[in-house]
C-alpha cells in the first residue's frame, strides 16, 4: 500500500464510476418459473465471537491511505486538509484461531495526526490473517463468504453537522494484514458527500437530508478480500435490522461552511435534498441525474441555493409538475405519478422515486425523442402506514397496512393485485391540473408507485383508453435483479404443430443474455408498454401452447390494445414493416430484426409478436420497431397531431443497450458485483369492458 502521501486533495477530488458486473457470469435462467434467490450474505451473520484474552499492553501504528480518514484538518486557506486520527478514536481486530475468532479492540490518545500509536490490552493470537474495521465493532462477523471474511457494520442515518468536518465514528475503514506485518493501513470503506448552502433561509435550517431510492445508511457488511472490501446490503431485512434510504444531517448551518455526509457506495439514479426548519417547513430539491458514489471518495455538490421561503410541509395532497411539454399541438401528452404506501415523512422519497421512473422512461425510446410532448406531475398523498397489503392471492386480505389507496397483493400471487380504483381515478381526476373534464382521465396515463419491497406489477387497462400501472419499488430499490429469455421456444415460427424445443443458449448470448435492472425496469415495462404503450405480454410460459384463435379481442376495443400480438403467422398488424423491411436494412441492418416470431400474450404456441426480444418480454429498456411505432402514433393522436410514417423513420432510434452498447449495461446495486438476482415475469393485464 502506498504510504507516501497521507493529504486529500479536496478540490481534485474525483468521482470514479464504479466497475459493474459483466454478463459473461451470468447462468441463463428461465422467466417461465420461479427461481430461487440468490445467496444473501446476512444469512451466515452472526457467528459466535469471542473476545481475546488478556495480555501484556500491545502497540501498533494505524494510517490511513490517502482519502481514507478519521477527521478532517483543514489547512488556513481552506484549500486542502490532512487526514487525521481524533484522540480516543478505537477500532476492532479479528482474527481465527483453533477454529474461533477472537476480537480486540485498540485505542489512541493522540489527536489531530495522520500516523497515530494505538495500544490494546488484548493477547494477538496466531493467525494467518488479521481484520480490521474503525469504528470498533461487535455487529456480528464470519469467516467463510465466497472466500471473504465478513464484518458487520452500521452507517448512521442521523449524523452529526460539523462545519468542515465529519462526526468521530462516521468513516467506516478497513485493514487485512498477514501475521508478520506490525502497523495497520486503513483504507475507507464509505462515500462522502460534500456542500454548502446558500440563501436568506440558511439560518433557520436544522436538519437536511439526502434521499434516494436506494440504501444509503443503517446496517450492512464489510466483505474483506485478499486486498479489497466493499460493502452490501441483504436483499430483504431481517428482524432486528436497520436501514433506510436516505441520510439526515442535523446541527446549525452557516454560510461559506462545508458540510458532509456519509453514505454507502453505489450508482443513484434520481436522488432529492430537503432543508427543514424545526417547525416542519422545508424546501425540496430534486433531481434524476444518475449519481455514481466510490468507496474513498467525495462527490461535491459546491453552493446549492435553497431560496427565500420554505413551503410548509405539513401539508396533505402535494402535486409537482415535473415535466413540461413543449411541442404538441393543440394538447400536451400527459402522465401521472401516484404515491400509494408513503407517509408524510416518507414524501421526499416519493419525489426522489418520481423523478427516477421519469428518467428511466424518458431514456428508454422513443419516449427519450418525443419527451418534448409530455406534461408530468407527480401527485403525493400521505398514508397512514407505509406499505402495501399482503392478500391470500383470491383478493381476501390476510395482512393489511393502512395505505391511502388500499393497494394488495399476495406474496406469490402477483396477479392478485389492486387497489381501490374508484378511489385512485377520483384522486387522480381531482389533483391532476390537465384534467377538466370527467372523460379526461381515460387519457391520463397513471403509475402508481407503492412504498413496498415486495417484487411485484401490474397493468389495469380499459377499452375506452384508461389505464393504471401498480408498481412496488421493489427490495427498497436494490439493483441486480434479471430476468432472461424463455428456456423454451418454438421449433418453427410459422408452423404450431411443429412443437417446441428448449432454448439454445447461442440464442440468448445473440439476445444480449440476462437483463440485469431494478424496479424501474418494470416500471417501463408496466407503464411505458402496458399502460401508455397499450400492448401485450411477449413472454410466454413453456407449458402453456395456447389455443389457435382468428382474432385477439382487444384488436377491436375502443381504443385499441394488443396490436403488438398477431393471432395468425399472416396477416400481422405489422404487415406495412415486413413489406418494406429490405428498404429499412437498407438504411439501419438493425431493421433486420423485424420479422414473425411463434410466442407471446403468455402461450409458446398460437401468438406472434414482431422481434425475438423486447422489453415486453424481458423488460429490458428497448422497444421493438413496431412498437416504437404504435407509442409514438399514440402520442401523436393524443397530442392532436397527425402520424407521419416518413417523419417517424427519420426520428427513429434503433439502439437496444443489451445487445448493441454493452458498456451501458447498469451497475447490479451498491456493492458492484454481489450476484444477480433472477426473478420471474409479472402476470398481464387485467382487462376491463367499458
């Protein structure tokens, strides 16, 4: 380790993207059963831990590489500071021997010095490795993780202001040394973020916090490795754990201060900062930028202005218009964002969680070209209890939470889910400022996003054009779920009684692999497709072949749905594409894609969809040619305009980030390479008559 430097560089900092898992380890899996859950690391926490025995006052030298640190000392100018031990500051050691790990703990009295003597009274066993976490720890550890000694740790969600430093404790740090090595080199195992604040309000502030819509803080583990660590959370919480999604700094505030806190690492998309005085009031910012945090890094925010006036937010119904059209004529596009499961506390969240679904679906095509047509509001109305019921998957609710729309849903029954729709279409009716006329909300598109960890989502679609998409933010936004191509498909694309076959797995490498995202995947999946899109599942169990039909009723609903799915091999509904498919290559070889494919609406057998892959089967962020095409005729009719065939071509984006821009594949969550977590497909639409 390199021990030359011990200064941070606080202007210079930079923020390194984190290094997401490649897909080559991924095993193909099946998205027509339900796959077990990969292994979670907190299942072999706690293993019994021993304090070591007393012995003869040990000393030992403890640094800390350059970004890691304790505290902060700033030089005169401000322009730099060393990083520094704080007199009583004491970290933990373990070790193994003769089977049982031992712990010890070490404390300095020295203060404000980068190289500190730390002493303990506790007998050094042998062993062939020895590690180490400061602050000093007694959370639980393992040995035998994927090869990884395992800590267990906590990040405080309530910290501490201190202008131009961090609270003692805050700065998770680790060592491993061999047997023969005497000092300890730290190296930090957490993320800062630094700002300062600016506006006539600054004075009344007392607590700011930073929220995303992923774990930040709480209860996690270090996994130390032969020369690195990083730290995860488990996927689901178990009894006794804290986490929380967001960071709360509280303390005095004072202009030209830097502040900071302290997260854990990982790839944020969409995040908000609130600045609250001690009577409730406060001032939101959001954004849905994609924020990458490193482990030993800083990310700074500079001088972020928070106006003159708080609003007050004790209020009940808050409605944020969070995106505006600019083109379309005579009328916007419009989309609404519902908070169902959130409680006034939980507020900032919901704003955090509507402007990351608004960013995945307008970085998805062509709704990423034709942004410009959309107003977007965001309408949030507390709950009583966070959450959503839990049913016995036949609408009868067996664990019930007090959620403002009463949204259910079984654990392993998915397509039991619902709410109270008259309740959601009078709120959404009422609240959202581009309805003014009752027939409007059949034009509305609306995402109800539920403050749930359960996986889960569904589309209520109507023939009159209305329709509703129930979305859990699933595992408390935890990345690394995937979803794959079907294990088995059919033998001939034109002839059903053909058969099937199983799956090649060429097939599914040629396709991109598995499709690694988070709840907001399903989110464009359920919204952009189902609900906006108005199409059909493209996926398909391997034993349901589906029975030979003339025609797919909703072809002939009033607003029509499902013209992604062909009953017949010929005609399609996308017939016009196939006749001039040898013009389109001509112009992008990825039009070659278009073309017949057996399977789809849930049958392996008897449907027919236009692509070999789309989000509709995988919810991957990329539509098929022909469904790009019925968006943006949808937009097109809803604005008031006319659709252009030729202007559409001219627009259209082929790209699918699986298979054509690899790099863009997304992070898999806080930790950048914990396993991939297979989950089934969601149940279609549930269809209404009106």
């Amino acid at each position: 380790m390199n021990m030359k430097s011990h200064k941070l560089i606080l202007a210079a900092m930079a923020i390194v993207a984190l290094a997401a898992c490649t897909k080559e380890g991924i095993v193909p899996g099946s998205i027509d059963s339900k796959p077990e859950v990969a292994p979670d690391p907190w299942t072999i926490i706690p293993v019994e831990v021993k304090d070591a025995p007393a012995g003869p006052t040990l000393y030992t030298q403890a640094s800390i590489l350059p970004g890691s640190k304790s505290g902060l000392s700033m030089n005169e100018s401000g322009t730099h500071a060393s990083v520094v031990w704080h007199s009583g500051d004491s970290f933990s050691e373990f070790f193994v021997s003769n089977e049982t790990i031992y712990k010890c703990d070490y404390t300095t009295s020295e203060n404000n010095v980068e190289q500190a003597e730390f002493t303990t009274t506790s007998s050094r066993g042998n062993s062939d490795a020895y590690y180490g976490v400061y602050p000093n720890s007694t959370r639980g550890v393992s040995p035998n993780y994927n090869g990884k000694f395992v800590i267990g740790v906590n990040i405080p969600t309530i910290q501490t202001a201190i202008a131009g430093d961090i609270a003692d404790g805050l700065n998770l740090s680790y060592y491993k040394i061999g047997p023969q090595e005497k000092n300890r080199t730290f190296t930090n195992l957490v993320s800062i973020i630094k700002f300062r604040i600016a506006g006539d309000n600054i004075y009344n502030v007392t607590k700011i916090r930073f929220a995303t819509g992923s774990y930040l803080t709480g209860d996690c583990v270090a996994l130390v490795g032969d020369d690195s660590a990083e730290l995860t959370f488990s996927l689901k919480l178990k009894d006794g754990e804290q986490r929380s999604n967001y960071v709360e700094l509280a303390g005095e505030f004072r202009k030209g201060k830097d502040y900071y806190m302290v997260v854990a690492p990982g790839t944020l998309t969409g995040y908000s900062m609130v600045f609250s005085d001690d009577n409730g009031n406060s001032t939101t910012l959001s954004s849905a930028k994609t924020l990458t945090l490193q482990a030993s890094r800083m990310v700074d925010f500079g001088t972020i202005d928070i106006g003159n006036e708080f609003t007050d937010s004790k209020e009940d119904i808050v409605v944020n218009k969070i995106h505006s059209a600019t083109a379309g004529a005579p009328y916007p596009v419009t989309l609404a964002f519902v908070a169902e499961g959130f409680t006034a506390e939980q507020k900032e969240l919901f704003s955090t969680l509507s402007a990351t679904a608004l960013a995945a679906l307008f970085n998805t095509e062509p709704y990423k070209t034709y942004q410009s047509y959309f107003n977007v509001y965001s309408l949030f109305v507390p709950s009583n209890e966070n959450g959503a019921s839990i049913s016995d998957g036949n609408g009868n609710i067996t664990t019930a939470r007090d959620s403002y729309f009463g949204a259910y849903w079984g654990s392993d029954s998915y397509g039991d889910m619902s709410l109270n729709i008259d309740k959601l279409l009078a709120f959404v009716s009422d609240n959202c400022p581009d309805i003014v006329s009752s027939s409007q909300i059949n034009e509305v598109a609306i995402a109800v996003i539920i403050n749930d960890s359960r996986y889960g989502g569904i589309c209520h679609m109507y023939s009159n054009g209305r329709g509703f998409a129930m979305i859990p933010y699933i595992s408390n936004g935890i990345s690394g779920l995937s979803w794959t191509y079907n294990s088995y498909e059919a033998v001939s694309d034109s002839d059903p009684s053909a058969g099937t076959k199983k799956t090649d797995s060429s097939v599914i490498a040629s396709l991109g692999g598995s499709n690694i995202g988070s709840w907001t995947n399903v989110l464009v999946h359920e919204f952009g497709g189902h609900c906006f899109g108005r199409f059909g599942d493209e996926y398909w169990s391997s034993t349901s072949t589906g029975s030979a039909i003339d025609a797919i009723s909703a072809h002939s609903w009033q607003v029509k749905a499902f013209l992604n799915i062909s009953a017949k091999y010929s005609p399609t509904p996308w017939d016009n594409l196939l006749s001039k498919k040898d013009e389109l290559v001509a112009s992008d070889s990825r039009y070659s894609r278009i073309d017949t494919y057996q399977g789809g609406q849930g049958n392996i057998l008897n449907r027919w969809r236009c692509e070999k892959v789309s989000c509709m089967m995988d919810n991957r962020f990329y539509f098929s040619t022909w469904q790009r095409m019925l968006i943006v005729k949808r937009i097109k009719s809803l604005a008031g305009e006319s659709f252009d065939e030729e202007d559409f071509f001219s627009r259209d984006v082929t790209t699918d980030p699986n298979r054509d821009v690899p790099s863009a594949a997304p992070a898999v969550g806080p930790a950048s390479c914990v396993p991939s977590h297979p989950m089934p497909m969601l149940p279609p639409p549930v269809l209404h008559e009106e």
